[in-house]
C-alpha cells in the first residue's frame, strides 16, 4: 500500500491434511512476533552480533533502514556506479551478514539505507523500529505468522517442493503500480461472498481495504458512500479511509470475521494497478495463523 517512500501439538488436523496432500512439512523454528506501534516485528542478529528490531514488511520487496542509523552501527554504506565509476541513481545499501531470526539462519540481507527513514519513525508515520523487513528476505521459504500466539516462524533452509495443505491459494507477487514495488497478493479471499484477489501488507492495521477500481465490480457503490472516516497514520504516509461496519469476511471456506467493518478509499489513499481488488491487513487476521510458501507460492489460513 505504500508507493515506495500457523504446533504439532496444537494442529494435529492441519499436520494430518499436510500428510494427506503428500506435501513435504518443512521443520520451522523463528521468535516472538513482536508489536512495534502495534504492527508486527522480529528481532534479528547479525553474525557480528549487531541486534536490530525490524518491523515486517510485505508491501514491499525492498528491505529499508535509515542510512544515519546504518552509518551509526558501522554497517558499511555502498553507493552503486556504473561502469563509468558514477553513482548510477539507484538507492545506496548495506548487506547485513549471516543474519539470524532466532535460531534459524537467512543468510545475508541486503537493506537499502535512505535518509529521512528515523523522522518518518519520530513523527509517528512509520512503526518504530530500526528498520523494515520486506518479504524477499524469506525467499524460498515457508513463512508462518501466528497472529494468535505472536510467534513468527520460518523454514529452517529454502525450500524443495510444495508444502501446502488441501486447502491453498495461489500467491503472486504484482506490482503494486508502474514502477512501484512488487507486493505479495493471493487470491481465496472474500467479501460478503464476492471473490477478490488481495494484496497481504503487514504494516495495514485495518481489516480489508476495498480499492477505488473494484468498487463497482463488487456492487459496494452505496456501501462506499459513507461518511466514517478512520485515520491510518501507517499507510501512505498517514491517510484518512471510509470505514462501513457489518461485512462478513471470508477465507476460502473459513469465515475470518463475521461482522466486520470495511473500508474504501479516499483520494489520499494511494491506488494499485488493478492488479488486485482489496488488500488485507492484520485486524482481518488477528484470530488465525497464516502461512506463505514463498517456493511454491501458495497462501494458507489455519
């Protein structure tokens, strides 16, 4: 939504139909899925013991930090040139070495470092954390975010094959508009019965966010004209959304929330290419524990 800038003792039904779908059950291990401004975030170690609270991030495919707060931590900033030996305009970075998530090692991360990310934070724009961890950092990997007992876990290694269940979505990575960035999207969501194809942004805190193109594919023109707002702070930089009450939100099969409220954009909202419909936020999930196999790419809800 930004322009730029689910155990074995628990799911032993959800370990069966793994089993029943000849899917391969990857060991997964992670840490505690923390609140930052009441968004989600993980902790991770770097191989030289540096420590950064990151806020996770799937409507982006770029990992991000201030670049003063880069410098600060001796992180070594790397300029891109081109042949020529001139900077070539692109974002400058860092790469994060042998960074871990708990026990479970990703390997080097590659962050871009941008001025103005730390003011964003103390303005209260952006969670507070170091920084944003964009989904690409799971690469290959099955990702688990149990809202329901705020554990984050991942893969132990990338994956070979498929591990989905009987029941999956297809996931997809579409950019959010030209040259914006790719987002995570998956179709298997509904609204009040209507199939939508959803963008998942962690960093929403709504629960569906119904944008202005599908609107009157899904019959919402009436329903769209009301006049609650709700301020978002997180989202494009801080966006005012209509808010109406009282839809059922749905999953598949599984009725996610019975009565909920939905929301529509204003003309601050910015809009995606109509490469999906609505997009998800973590008030639509916080009863369920998601899964996204980032090889295969599928999406599951358990």
């Amino acid at each position: 939504m930004r322009q730029r800038a689910c155990w074995k003792l628990l799911f032993p039904v959800l370990f069966a139909a793994w089993g029943s779908a000849g899917a391969q059950m990857p060991q997964l291990a992670g840490a505690t899925m923390l609140q930052c401004s009441g968004l989600p975030c993980v902790d991770l170690v770097t191989g030289s013991g540096k420590r950064l609270r990151m806020a996770i991030d799937t409507g982006d495919d770029a990992s991000i930090m201030d670049i003063s707060l880069a410098k600060k931590l001796g992180l070594g900033v790397t300029s891109p040139k081109g042949a020529d030996g001139k900077p070539t305009g692109e974002e400058d970075f860092v790469i994060l070495r042998h960074v871990k998530l708990g026990k479970v090692l990703l390997g080097d991360l590659k962050v871009s470092v941008l001025p103005g990310i730390s003011a964003r934070m103390a303005r209260d724009r952006m969670p507070a954390a170091n920084g944003l961890l964009a989904y690409t950092a799971f690469k290959d990997r099955l990702v688990e975010f149990d809202y329901r007992n705020r554990k984050l876990r991942v893969s132990t290694s990338a994956l070979t094959g498929p591990a989905c269940p009987h029941d999956c979505w297809t996931l997809s990575t579409p950019r959010f508009s030209r040259g914006g960035p790719e987002v995570l999207a998956a179709d298997g969501f509904s609204i009040d019965g209507h199939p939508v194809v959803a963008q998942f942004d962690t960093l929403f805190s709504g629960t569906m966010l119904v944008y202005a193109a599908a609107v009157n594919k899904l019959g919402l023109e009436k329903i769209a004209e009301t006049g609650q707002r709700q301020f978002f702070k997180y989202t494009d930089g801080g966006v005012d959304m209509l808010k109406a009450p009282g839809h059922v939100l749905a999953a598949g099969n599984r009725v996610l929330l019975k009565s909920a409220p939905v929301y529509f954009s204003t003309p601050t909202v910015h809009q995606p290419d109509e490469a999906f419909e609505v997009c998800v936020g973590q008030a639509l999930l916080k009863h369920s524990i998601l899964y996204i196999d980032l090889h295969s790419m599928n999406i599951w809800i358990a």
